[in-house]
C-alpha cells in the first residue's frame, strides 16, 4: 500500500477527497514533527515540505516520487537534489491571481494618492492636504512575469485605462496585455512604462534583475512595484533610485533581505509603502491549494502523473 504524507492543514472535508482521489493508499495527516520519521522513510507523496522531510529522504533509498509544495515559489526547495532523485515537484502556481493582482494595485493606487502619508498624519492627528498625487488613466504598465498572475493584473489594468505591456520568458501573446516581450527584450519595456510590476521567480537568471543599470533606464519619476521575489532587485540600487529621484515611488510586498534591518532606509521613505510578504494571503488560500493538490493527485493514483497542473522544469527552475 503506497504511502501519503500530508503535512499541510486541511479541513476534514479535504482529507475526505483526499482519501477519495488516492484509493487503497495509507493517507496520513499531521504536522512534520509529530510524524514518525519513518513514515517520511516509507512516503512515496509528500504533499508540503520541511527540514524533516529533507532529512529523512534526500539521498537515501527511498520511495518518494513526488512533492506537493504548498508555495507558487520554489527557490528555497532543493531542486537539484529533486531532480538527481527522481522527485517530481509541482508548486502552488495558479490560486494566487486575485489576491497578489489586488495586493498590485492596492501598492499603486495607494501611492498614486498619497495614502500612505494620509495613514501617518492619521496616526498623528494632523489634517493634512499635502503631498502630490497621480492618476493610473492614460498610463502605460509593464508586467515583468506575466503569466497567470500577470494576466490578471492585465485585466484590471485595462479597466483602469492602461496601455498594457508585458514581459515573459517565451515571449508569447495574451489576449489581455496589449503588446508582449520575451525577457530579451526587458529593457525596452522598462524604458516605456509610467508603472513597473514586478512578479518574476527567483532564478539564477533573474537573481540581482534590476540593478543599477536597469533602474537607469525607467522613466525619471516612474512607479517600481514587487511582488515577486525580493532578491531579483538589487536593494541598494533600489534605495539609490529613490533618493536620487529616478525612481518617484515604490510599492515592496517582497525586498532583500526580509525582514530589513530596523536602520535600514527604505523604512522611513516617504514614497514607499512596504507590505510584509502578505501579497498572496487570502482566506481562501487553503482551500485552493487543497483543490489543486486533490486534482493532481487523481491524476498521479491513476498512473497519469505527467498530466498533472504545475509540474515544476528543473533547467528552468520553476
């Protein structure tokens, strides 16, 4: 009887389709350290990951063949030990385009008008009128990553009244982004954008991405918004941009490191607004993941693993 290790917190009702997408298989559900580290030994899925599972199965003779990862990111999973073992990966990708496209353009919109200032004169009681103020109409948005995610900031780009263009690695149109790039051709989207959305992985090809050169080319004054990956921006070319005024704004759900230093810069601009890597967070997260994870894996109990959603590349690392 094949073995599954659930070490995400699902509801009953989850671990009841569970049991039903994988009949004849031994489910077990519970968190990594209240397991028996032998059942990691005997686990052909784990759906969810830790230092524990690390510990029990890389580089042994084991029978894992697959990893279900709770996250849409996967640089901070052992790739390379996956793939010399034979592990297949799928990731999170998909369930997070209302939560991170809203989390966007809450960054935008919240520095187009000057929010983040009215919160601190609220905290400090002060009535103030100051401050300037810009509209998203009429502007041109460059999505760096514009996959599912991308595509639905796309669509709420559009009902704003923006040029929509977008970057990708294959290069290949979507319906909902008016002109698209390979990422060869970045540059050229970062010269004509007013607002940049950053949403790219963190591969050994985008690590350090937008550095000082990169920030060089944006328009002077334009709006830099991540909600990516951190350690694609080179920090310090970040915070020069800013001070120097050739960037106007930036809106950070992610930075590097995280959390920054208490004295570090960015914490008292006053063209920032920084959120604490929450820009997937949605109350159903969970139950999106679950789903995904049940479809995939009635494909896997029925032999038909290579049909399942979001099979990780390991040459492209997500």
């Amino acid at each position: 009887m094949p073995t599954l290790l659930v070490l995400q917190q699902v509801t009953l009702e989850a671990q009841e389709q569970i049991r039903a997408a994988a009949p004849g298989w031994s489910c077990i559900f519970g968190k990594a350290k209240e397991l028996d580290p032998q059942l990691f030994r005997e686990a052909e899925v784990i759906c969810g990951w830790s230092s524990i599972a690390a510990q029990e199965t890389l580089g042994r003779d084991v029978p894992l063949r697959w990893v279900q990862s709770w996250a849409a990111g996967v640089d901070k999973l052992p790739l390379e030990l996956f793939r010399k073992q034979g592990i297949r990966l799928t990731d999170a990708s998909g369930i997070h385009p209302v939560p991170m496209s809203e989390t966007a353009f809450a960054l935008m919109l919240g520095l187009n008008r000057n929010i983040q200032q009215a919160v601190r004169d609220q905290s400090a009681a002060v009535w103030g009128k100051g401050g300037s103020f810009r509209e998203l109409h009429g502007s041109t948005v460059g999505i760096i990553g514009a996959g599912e995610i991308g595509r639905q900031i796309a669509k709420l780009s559009r009902a704003f009244g923006m040029t929509v263009l977008g970057v990708r690695r294959s290069g290949q149109p979507t319906p909902e982004v008016d002109e698209m790039y390979g990422l060869d051709e970045l540059d050229t989207v970062l010269r004509r954008s007013d607002y940049i959305v950053n949403i790219l992985p963190l591969t050994a090809q985008t690590r350090d991405l937008f550095d000082e050169a990169r920030f060089g080319l944006m328009k002077r004054g334009a709006c830099f918004i991540n909600i990516g990956r951190g350690a694609t921006v080179v920090t310090s070319a970040l915070v020069e941009a800013l001070e120097s005024g050739q960037l106007g704004s930036a809106g950070l759900d992610v930075i590097e490191p995280e959390p920054l230093p208490e004295d570090h810069p960015l914490w008292s601009m006053e063209q920032v607004i920084l959120t604490p890597h929450i820009g997937g967070a949605s109350p159903y997260y969970d139950a999106r993941a679950s789903q995904l994870f049940i479809n995939n894996l009635a494909l896997y109990a029925q032999g038909k693993p290579e049909l399942m959603r979001n099979i990780v590349d390991y040459n492209s690392e997500y």
